[in-house]
C-alpha cells in the first residue's frame, strides 16, 4: 500500500477543519434560538458555542467560524437571535456578535499556548479572558451606537445594569461548563489529528 504524499494529506486536514468550522457555525446559529426565558435580558447558548469553537479548534479556525455565522447573519439569513439582515449592524447588541469574533480567537489562542496542561483553571481562564472581551466590546458598540449613531441615549448606569449586570451571571456559568466540556473534548480532537 503506498504511503499518502504530502499533498493529499494537507488536503484531508483542509476538510477536516472546513468541516469542524462549519459544525461550529451551525451550532453557533441554533444556539442563538435555544433561549432561557429569564427577565429584561434574553439569555442563549450563543456564547457557549462561540466560547468552544476558539478552545477546541484554536484560534484562527475558532474565529472564522464565528465570522462566517455573523456574514450568514448579515447576509440576511436568520441566524441572529432576532432575524437578520445587514440593518442588524444598527442593532446595539451586534457588538456582542463582533466580541464574539475575536474573544474566539484569544480564547483559541490561549487554549494553543496551553498545549498539554489542560487543567479546568487554566481554560476557565480563557474562558473569563473571553468572557470580558464579548462584554467590553459588545457595551462599547452599544454606548457608540445609541449615543451617536440611532440617537437614543443611554447612560453609564443603566448600560452597566442592562449590559453586564444582569446579563453576564449566565455567561459566567456557561464560562465553567465550556471550560469541563473543551478540556474533556479536546483530546479527543487531539486523537482525531486536530
């Protein structure tokens, strides 16, 4: 039997990681109608999935997948927790989608540096580190666009209360569960040659 030439296997990765980036798009876009009925803030599992494409495909695959969710959105697909469409940019809550992005990406690239030390406190805290990426960008998007750009203001106060305050105890909890299910999965990725 002759052996796999360099080529063919570069191209076997290049499926298996379009494939993986895919599943995790998919996932992101039917976590964002698995909805938790709680008061003022809807609550998702949006996050959990954006937080497990960056700890288990790292952070370059990690990000694209959560960037093609948001074009798909953008494109008008109805992926978004509420519709879609190029109009969602004027959303206050898209900035959550764009700290998604890239808390995906650090998260991922944490979770590279870990290697082999997968302990539960070490990817919480890629996870946390995640977590105050998609909330710093996601209330600064919302301040910028309702103070200067669809002139509805908002303050400090209630943007804190409204944003973070009783939105992030869920997305904390979502940080530990993410962290025990990717430092369970990912040697599993590891076995499978991701």
């Amino acid at each position: 039997m002759r052996e796999k030439t360099k080529q063919e296997i570069r191209s076997g990765m290049a499926a298996k990681e379009m494939t993986l980036c895919a599943l995790f798009t998919v996932l992101i876009a039917v976590g964002a109608f698995i909805k938790v009925p709680v008061p003022v803030v809807p609550f998702t599992l949006q996050f959990l999935f954006t937080m497990l494409a960056g700890l288990l495909l790292g952070g370059r695959m990690g990000a694209c997948s959560v960037a093609v969710y948001a074009l798909l959105g953008l494109a008008g697909l109805p992926v978004f927790a509420e519709g879609g469409g190029i109009y969602y940019l004027l959303k206050p809550s898209f900035g959550y989608i764009i700290g998604f992005i890239i808390a995906s990406y650090v998260t991922g690239r944490l979770m590279e540096r870990l290697d082999r030390r997968l302990t539960f406190a070490r990817v919480l805290a890629a996870n946390l580190a995640g977590l105050a990426i998609v909330y710093g960008v996601g209330m600064l998007y919302y301040y910028i666009l309702c103070n200067y750009v669809i002139a509805s203001p908002i303050g400090f106060g209630p943007l804190f209360l409204y944003c973070f305050v009783l939105a992030v105890p869920g997305d904390i909890c979502l940080c530990f569960l993410a962290a025990e299910l990717a430092r369970r999965l990912k040697p599993a990725l590891g076995r499978m040659g991701l």
